[in-house]
C-alpha cells in the first residue's frame, strides 16, 4: 500500500532582495529555499498513518513517497521528508518544467500518482511562497479522482475503501465527510504535530536514493508543461507604492484647506488657487 506526498520547496525573501531582468520573479540569489509548511504536515499524517497500521498488524506494509517537481536543490527538502519517514523520494525535473503554473505542475504529480498507483495522495492545503491553493486539487482532476480540500482531521486505514475527515469551516462548523479512495486530500496545518528529525536519521537520509525522474519517464512531453501547459503566466512581480497617511491639524477651516489642497494634488491641478 501506497500513500503518495506531493512536497513543494518553497522560497523565502532574503532582507534585500532583487527582481528578475524579466520582472516576473524574485532573482533567485535572494531567496532561502525550505520544505513548506503545509507539506509538513501532510508527510507527518502520511508516516503516522504507516506506522499506527504496521503497530496494528497490518497484513502489507504501508510505503510513503514524497514526490516533488523542480531542481537539483529540491534534493535537500526531499532529503528532509526522508529524515522525517519517507520510504522514498521522487524528484521530477526537465527544463521545460521551467514557468509551470499549478495546473502545469499537477499534470506532473499527476502523471507520477498513474504511475505509482498509490492508496492516497496527500498535498498541503497552500504553498507559503504563491499561495495558489490550487495543485492538490487540479491533480484529483487530471486523476479523476475523489477530492477534499483544508482536511484538519482524518481517520484513515491503508487499503480501506473509505477514508473519513473533518475539514473546518466559518464560523467553528465542522464538515465531517467521508470519501472514496483512492482520493487527493489538502491538508491543513495543526492537524498533527509534525516531528523533527533525528540526527541519525538525517545521516541516514543523506545516503538514500532519491529516483529522479524524467518528463518522458512518465508519459508527457515539454508541451505539457511550461508555459504552453499552463493555464496562467505571471505577467510582472513588482512592489506596490506605500500607502501614505497624513493626519491633517489645525481648526476645521485649516484642516478643509489642506484636504482641498490634497485633493487638488492627486488630481494634478497644482496647489495654487481658489478658497477650500
Ligand atoms: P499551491 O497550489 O502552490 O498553493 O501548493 C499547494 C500544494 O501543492 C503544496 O503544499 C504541495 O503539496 C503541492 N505542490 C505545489 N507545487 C508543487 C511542486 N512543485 N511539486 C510537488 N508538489 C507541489
């Protein structure tokens, strides 16, 4: 049995920090790279679920795969969800893969659950660095598989035909929802509490195999990927002007004028003039 963990590195902003020459992304000199959070958490629940079944006896052995689409660099969180239980890592990379927007990336992860065939696929609710809250999803899609979205609390046996969860809603509701699987859920921070590796563990991380796999490996071309695969392109990435606040003293005559001076500003018309 099969639990697949889609994992993403995510990208931080060093203090200063430079745009791209294209303007569509933070130059990547500036950024600090770690597992995202969500994802985390949704490896916890995925090597929890394997050990409280091999604690119970169960008949086959539970395996859990990260799987992550990028770079070379993503090595060290793949590194980091074996450290933390993993029984293997996928690491999908080709250039083309390059400008992927979620739709592009869940075709990828995708076509590494076909070829897995796993019991159930586990991604984070969001990323911390995009926040498109999209990937899980749009992969059960590709999948046709049964989804839930923001799972805070799950009951689920490996190889059972139903799993059951709670998702929050507004408002202190909770949605209590069982699915069929095989299903993609997102999952959502707090719903364990995710280990820290040991340093032997990490040792033992660090000679593990990642399996390194290529678009044509499993099934797609550069055109399903990239920006031809994408259903969205980041057209700029640029920082908003500040917001400027002014409190405005003096008598309701003094503060009229100045208001009127404001506005007579923003409009362009110079400060000269008539009276407020
Ligand atoms: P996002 O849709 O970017 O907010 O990301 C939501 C979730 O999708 C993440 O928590 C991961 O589980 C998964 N995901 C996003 N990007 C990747 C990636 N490059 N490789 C593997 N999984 C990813």
């Amino acid at each position: 049995m099969k639990i697949l963990v889609a994992v993403k590195q995510v990208a931080a902003l060093d203090e200063d920090f430079a745009f791209r020459d294209d303007g569509r992304d933070v130059d990547a000199d500036f950024l600090i790279r770690d597992l995202n959070e969500w994802d985390d958490f949704s490896l916890e629940e995925a090597v929890k679920i394997k050990e409280t079944a091999a604690e119970g006896g169960a008949a086959s052995s539970v395996e859990v795969i990260a799987v992550s689409v990028g770079p070379e660099e993503v090595d060290e969180s793949l590194r980091k969800c074996l450290a933390k239980g993993a029984d293997r890592a996928i690491r999908v990379w080709d250039a083309a893969i390059e400008g992927s927007d979620p739709i592009a990336i869940a075709r990828v992860v995708a076509a590494v659950a076909r070829r897995e065939a796993p019991d159930m696929l586990f991604a984070g609710v969001q990323s911390s660095d995009q926040s498109f809250a999209a990937t899980g999803i749009a992969t059960a899609a590709f999948l046709d598989w049964p989804h839930a979205a923001v799972v805070s609390q799950l009951n689920y046996t490996p190889g059972a035909q139903r799993a059951l969860f709670r998702r929050e809603l507004e408002g202190g509701l909770l949605h209590e929802i069982e699915i069929q699987c095989p299903a993609v859920l997102t999952v959502q921070l707090g719903i364990n509490t995710p280990r820290y590796a040991s340093l032997r563990s990490i040792k033992q991380a660090a000679a593990k195999p990642i399996e390194i796999l290529s678009l044509a490996n499993i099934g797609l071309n550069a055109a399903d990927v990239g920006e031809s695969g994408s259903a969205s392109r980041v057209r700029r990435m640029y920082i908003p002007d500040k917001a400027r606040a002014e409190l405005i003293d003096g008598d309701v005559a003094a503060q009229a004028q100045r208001l009127a001076a404001i506005i007579r500003e923003f409009k362009g018309a110079g400060t000269g003039g008539g009276a407020a």
